[in-house]
C-alpha cells in the first residue's frame, strides 16, 4: 500500500458536498478517496460486478481500485480522466437529450440490480468527445436510503435540473433554458410554464406510474403506522408488476418469487419495480421529446469538399496550409474557435488530435454533433461566444471553473474569427482578442488575418478602423508568441498567421 502525504494531492473544486466522497489530483491522474461507511459498500458494488457492468457497457467512466494510502479515507479508486470537462449551459440541444437519456440508462441498470441515484442532475455527466458518460459511482446509494414510501427523493432535483431544460431547448428556448440552468435553483416548474404559455405551446410532463401518484395523495394523510394499510391497497398493483417481471424470468426464478414471502419484502419488492418503472417510462418521454432542426450542410460553400487526409484538388489554400501544419506539428489537443459546421475540426481529429470546438450557433454546433458521432471523431462540440466565454462562478469555482483553465489546448484555430469579433462586438482593438486565444493555446496559435481590401470587409473601411492594420495586429501578437510566419490563406488577400510560444 502506497501512502500519499496530504501536501502531494489536490482536491477537485467541484468534489466539495461530500468529505467521505472526494474526488482529487495526485501526479496528473484523478483519484477518489472513499470514507468508512462508504468504503464497504462500494467494495461491495466492485465485487458483486456491478461496477464493471456499467463500464462495459459505456454508462460509467472507467474507475478501479488502486492500493494508495490517504489520511480520512479507506480506500482510494482511481478514474480515466477525460481530455475536457464541459457543462450543460455549454451544450447543443441534442446533446443535453443524449446525456439525460445516459443518466436515466445508468439510473435504469443500477435499478436492476437493487439499487438507486442519489445525484440526477447533468453534473454528473460528461461528454467524452460525442459520448456522454456518467461519472460519479459515489451516486450509487442502497435501495432504501434515496426511495422512501415509493417516493424517489431525486425526482424533483431531475426535473429542475435535466428534464425541465430538456423542453425548453425543445420549443426552442434553448438560450433561456441556458441562463437559467446557470443559476443553482434549476429550472422550477412555474418558470416551466410560464415560459411555455407564452410561446402558445402545451407542455405534457411525464407522470410517475399510477402507484407512485396515489401513494404521493395517500402519504399526505398516512404515516409509517398505517403502511400494512397500504400495502394491502396497492396488492394488486403489485400483482400486476410481479406478472410483468415474470414475462422476462427464467421458469425457475419465477417458481421461486411465486413463493410466500413476509409482508415487508413483497413492500420492497413493489418499491423497487415502482421505482425502476418510473425511470423507464421517463426514458420513453425523453425519447418521444423532438427537437428543432438544423442545416444539413455547411454554411460556407468553399469548404464542402469531401473530407479526407488525402488532399483533394477542390482544397483551398487555406485548407491545405492548416492541413500542412496539423500532419506536420501533430498536436495532441486542438481548440477551433468560430468552428461553424466544424470543417477544420474534422480535419484535426482525423489527423489524430483531441479536438473541442467553440461556436456560438447552436445549429451549426448541432450539425457537428451529429456528425462527430457519424464518423467517431474526438470532437467535443460547444455553444460558445469566443468573447464571453464560461466564467468561474461559485466559491472556488465550485459550481463552474473557467474556461479558459478547462480548455486550454497545444494549438488553437482562429479562422475567419478576428474580424467578425471586431466587427460585432468592437472590442478594444487588438491586445484583448490576443490575450484571449494566449491564454487558450499553450503552444501554437494558427489565426487568419482579413485586411481592410476584403470585399467583407466595406463595411470598416472607415477613419474609425484605421488601427484595424496587419502590422498593428502583428505587434499584438508579438507580445504573447515567441515566432511567427505567415501562410497562404483563401481568397488572396487573405493571411494565415502560424504563431508559437
């Protein structure tokens, strides 16, 4: 057993509710140190299989258990750590969809065998490029602790925090739905309404199964006192759940729950299929839940070219000059900022990188989305303004850590990004754009200049953009990269700027 000092290890700001659950940093890789009590159960989950049943089948990040040593903890479990962590206020539609279809899978498959979520919040999601994949085992809890009196004690934190988000984005509110996922309280049901009334649209929210609502009216007037009472009422109801698991046991497991058992386990055992039946029946709403659609082909008609590493006659100047320096600096992550449908993106991820793209446009985030997971590419696609990137929010970032720490990257893409931030936003000048994609890029930056000459850019040519100069930007650069050469860009009057630190 290797013992770690305090001093050598670095807890993660967002692993700070639960002191007997945390999750921290030692030499680069990511551990979690477990407390007494929850020591022996997650023991228990890794031996009884479970645990590398939801790794197998890709519902939980790959996490084992590790013979280090840590003062406060019993025992230590290590996880892969994902090349970037993202939010849901940073996600498409579609993909805030496919991660509460991911919690319920995995909520589903814990159900299975016994047990129940304590966590139902996107938070415990993440996106391993396209995947969604849930994270947190310390979520697992025994039956009885997180399902009282049939009650699911998570189902309004789901709610307000993954399914409520979920419709919005899918009446096309999804910028509201973002702002108000920001704030800790979620997304209540009157803001729900509300917002839905307005647009004129009915909301049909999912119902518990029928036992579930008649012990919710019931429990209003009874106590543990009366629960023979309402066990009795409910019989047949458990009767027909114990039909319905019957159609899907072996003769012999069916033999054996046909025989007579105490009250209380025939109260369990209602418990658990009311519960389990609630997270299908949800999944299935979930399913149904359509979204808006997207554009089906690139917004810029010069890069709708057949994507390959072989390059192709129809390939700009451009493409071929960022294709060049991808094949020849081979850098392990790549950030494309302003990436529109992502053509650049794909290029890099072909050519082996990690790639994360930034696009304020939900659409065109949607569309590479869509297509990451058609091809399998590395390729984690955000909803993100270059100019108003994720803030740290909450005490020591507990709630969200920057974006700029969480998505630095070897070489960031800039292309036909510069002018379009100077145009819409009129920043001050050159120096904030630059100090912005330093601090992205922790080696190589590739950003394209468009001059005052370029036919989009009539509109500057003003005494007011006077300063919008290649020499100015350049002298901008200057400040945070060591090297700088130019290549070729599309059209001509165009420039790419490979800079390195």
């Amino acid at each position: 057993m290797n013992k770690i000092a305090s001093s050598e290890i670095t807890f993660h700001p967002h692993s700070i509710i639960d002191s007997k659950l945390r999750l921290f940093w030692w030499k680069g890789n990511l551990y979690r140190g477990i407390g007494t009590e929850e020591a022996v159960f997650i023991t228990k989950l890794f031996k009884d299989g479970l645990i590398q049943k939801l790794i197998e089948q890709e519902l939980l990040i790959e996490s084992e258990v590790v013979p280090l040593e840590i003062d406060g903890f019993d025992m230590v479990v290590s996880h892969r750590t994902l090349p970037f962590t993202s939010y849901s206020i940073e996600w498409c539609p579609a993909m805030v969809k496919d991660a509460v279809l991911t919690l319920l899978e995995f909520g589903i498959e814990v159900a299975k065998h016994g047990f129940a979520l304590e966590d139902a919040h996107l938070g415990n999601v993440l996106f391993d490029g396209y995947k969604p994949i849930f994270i947190d085992l310390g979520s697992i809890k025994p039956f009885d602790k997180r399902v009282h009196y049939f009650r699911w004690e998570s189902w309004n934190e789901f709610l307000q925090y993954s399914l409520y988000p979920l419709i919005l984005m899918s009446q096309g509110k999804d910028k509201v739905a973002r702002l108000l996922m920001f704030d800790q309280e979620g997304i209540s049901i009157s803001n729900l309404l509300l917002l839905t009334r307005r647009a004129g649209r009915s909301v049909q929210l999912p119902n518990p199964p029928i036992i579930v609502r008649l012990q919710l009216g019931l429990m209003q007037v009874l106590r543990p006192p009366y629960l023979d009472w309402l066990r009795n009422k409910l019989s047949s109801i458990q009767a027909i759940f114990t039909k319905q698991s019957h159609e899907l046991q072996p003769e012999s497991e069916v033999i054996e729950s046909r025989k007579p058992q105490p009250q209380s386990e025939l109260l369990e055992k209602i418990r658990q299929k009311t519960y389990l039946k609630l997270l299908e029946e949800t999944r299935e709403y979930v399913k149904r839940i359509k979204l808006h659609s997207f554009p089906t082909k690139s917004l810029n008609p010069s890069e709708s070219s057949i994507l390959s590493l072989v390059i192709q006659d129809a390939w700009t100047a451009k493409q071929m000059a960022v294709y060049k320096c991808l094949t020849e600096l081979k850098p392990s992550s790549v950030l494309d900022i302003g990436c529109r449908t992502g053509w650049y993106s794909k290029l890099a991820a072909f050519s082996g990188s990690q790639v994360v793209a930034f696009d304020k446009n939900p659409d065109c985030i949607t569309q590479l989305y869509y297509d990451a997971h058609e091809k399998k590419l590395p390729i984690l696609p955000l909803v993100m303004d270059f100019t108003q990137l994720t803030p740290a929010y909450g005490l020591s970032s507990y709630r969200y850590m920057a974006a700029t720490e969480r998505f630095q990257c070897e070489m960031v893409l800039a292309l036909g990004l510069v002018h379009h931030i100077v145009y819409e936003q009129k920043p001050p000048q050159f120096d904030h754009i630059v100090q912005g994609l330093a601090l992205l890029s922790n080696r190589w930056l590739i950003v394209e200049f468009v001059p005052l000459e370029d036919l989009q850019m009539i509109r500057f040519r003003s005494l007011r953009h006077s300063w919008y100069t290649l020499e100015n930007f350049l002298t901008a650069l200057r400040k945070r990269f060591s090297s700088i050469h130019t290549m070729p860009s599309h059209p001509e009057s165009r420039v790419l700027l490979v800079c390195e630190k």
